[in-house]
C-alpha cells in the first residue's frame, strides 16, 4: 500500500514499518529499491532495548535541510541502526508491528537471528 509523508509519520510515531522505498541515490551494483525495518517511537526507542539492542542516539543537530520541501521523512534503520531519510514519493507499506510488547517478540524470533548477509539481502530486496 502506497502511502503520503503525513501518514508515514503518523505511523512511524507509534509503529515499528517494514517499508520499501525508491532509493534517492542510485549505487552502481545496487537494487533501484531499498526495504526498511523503522521505526520514530519513543516507546522502541527510549528504552533500555531501544539504546542497548537497537544501539539508538537521539539527534544532536537539526536538519540541514527542508524535508517537507524535499518529501522526506527520517526514521531510525533498526537493522543498520542509524537515521536514515526516506524519499516519501514512492513508499510501499509493507508490515506495520505496534510499538509494544509485540516489537520485541518479532524482533528476538525474526530480526536478532540474522546474519549480516541475511540483514543485507532483506535491505535489497
């Protein structure tokens, strides 16, 4: 299901998204496509499993630049751990897990078991 910036928002505030988006970079050698398990949800991410699994750092510094303007939505990469922005202009919603108790057990049964080449064929694909 396609979705809108502000709805993309909305959910990733209170969800944990598997997303698949047009890369806004092109890499040689890489799908045209990148999927994304991420989150905005201080419920994941302010917790003692948010700093110490999901190795998550708040923000420091403001936004060099106008997401609206650009269509753009950052949210924290659970498998590459790190901000990452999103080019809202072609995103699929895949899977939307609430941010509870629910997060965790399909991380530890689904996420926590992979390899990294297992991580990075999930990100390609």
């Amino acid at each position: 299901m396609r979705v809108a910036r502000p709805t993309l928002q909305a959910l990733l505030a209170n969800n944990v998204l598997e997303i698949k988006f047009s890369r806004r970079r092109v890499k040689p050698g890489s799908p045209l496509t990148r999927r994304m398990l991420c989150t905005n949800s201080q419920n994941i991410l302010l917790t003692e499993n948010g700093f110490k699994t999901l190795n998550y750092r708040p923000a420091t510094e403001p936004k060099s630049f106008n997401s609206q303007l650009h269509n753009i939505v950052t949210a924290w990469d659970i498998l590459l751990q790190d901000y990452r922005s999103i080019s809202v202009d072609d995103v699929e919603l895949i899977t939307v897990i609430p941010a509870d108790d629910d997060f965790w057990v399909y991380f530890n049964e689904n996420i926590l078991p992979m390899t990294t080449d297992q991580k990075q064929t999930f990100i390609n694909s």
